[in-house]
C-alpha cells in the first residue's frame, strides 16, 4: 500500500507544488467581487482539492492499467505453463497405455503374415486386430477429450485467479488514493491553521 501511495504521490509531486504556487499567488493579488481572504482562500482550497483529487484518478488509472498489464501478462505465462505440463503428463500416459496396445497389434500382424491359419483362425485374428486398433483409436480419443476438459478446468481456474488479483489492484490502489487525499487535506487543514495558506 506504501509502494502504491508513494508511486502516485511522487508522480503528482511537481504538479502539486507549482499548482499550489500559481494559486497562493493568484489568490494574495486581491479578493474578486468583494469577497473575504477567508472566502477566497476557501474557494482556493476546494478547486485545488477537486483538481489534486482528479490527478490522483488519473494516476490510480495509469497505474492498473501499467499493473494490471503485468498481471494479465503473468497469468498467461502461468496458464502456458500449466498447459504445457497437461500435454507433457497425457502424452506419457499415452506412450505407456500405447505401448502395450502396440505391442499386442505388431504381434497379430506377424502371426497374419508369417503364420499359416486356418481360415476361422485367420478370421478370429482379424477380428482381434480390429479390436485393437478400434481400443487404440479410443484411447486417443479418451486423452483429447480429457485435454480439452481439463484445459477448460485450466482456463476458469486463471480467469479466475486473475479476476481476484485485478480486484485487489483496484481496492488496493483505491485505498492508496483515499490516504493520499487523507495526508493531502491534513496538510491543507494544518497550513491553514497556521496561517501559511
């Protein structure tokens, strides 16, 4: 919270002390209309208040757009990574799963080719190739779709977490403005108490 005060405090630093300056010197010329010094400091406080207040908006907006840039940018990153590490475990399951599938389907192959059946045998070889090759077509089916049900798990879950760390941005810069008003109209209140406004 200190870090975000400082950063919109410091940015409007130089506005504030030239803004102050032109408006101390303008208001000491003498009161418009007839009006009392009070009055005038007065008016002097509340436009300065409104301007300074304004700046501050326009520096918290800057601000999470510039931090909320790095998040959105930091959770892709997060959300390619766990990508990348779901294809990497789906694509081991299915070497391993495969494997064994392939090895039974070489073996009927071979046995097609080089082994003389008997045409029910033959036909029953057939049929167990089929079902291999129809689990095999299955299994890869199986892994897409978990891919793509996970992957949707995946995309909620860091919309998610980004939407939660956006809000905290927001909160957390609303409150960085608020205290700098705060520490800004104790000032006001503590020159003019002292007679230096």
């Amino acid at each position: 919270m200190r870090q975000l005060t400082g950063l919109i405090g410091l940015a409007l630093l130089a506005a504030l002390l030239s803004g102050s300056a032109l408006s101390l010197g303008a208001g000491r010329q003498g009161a418009p209309g007839g009006l009392g010094w009070s009055a005038v400091q007065l008016y002097a406080q509340q436009a300065e208040g409104a301007n300074y207040e304004q700046e501050l908006l326009q520096a918290a907006e800057e601000l999470f757009a510039e931090k909320g840039g790095e998040l959105r940018r930091e959770q892709a990153q997060k959300l390619h990574d766990a990508a990348a590490a779901l294809r990497e475990e789906l694509q081991a399951r299915a070497a391993a799963e495969q494997q064994d599938l392939n090895k039974e389907l070489l073996g009927l192959q071979l046995e097609l080719l080089f082994v003389s059946l008997a045409p029910q045998e033959e036909e029953e070889k057939l049929l167990e190739l089929a079902a291999v090759q129809e689990e095999l077509r299955d299994l890869q089916d199986q892994l897409e779709a978990e891919y793509k049900e996970r992957m949707e798990e995946l995309q909620t879950i860091h919309e998610a977490e980004l939407g939660r760390r956006l809000a905290a941005l927001e909160v957390e810069l609303f409150q960085a403005v608020q205290e700098e008003l705060a520490l800004y109209r104790l000032a006001l209140s503590r020159a003019q108490a002292n007679g230096s406004y």
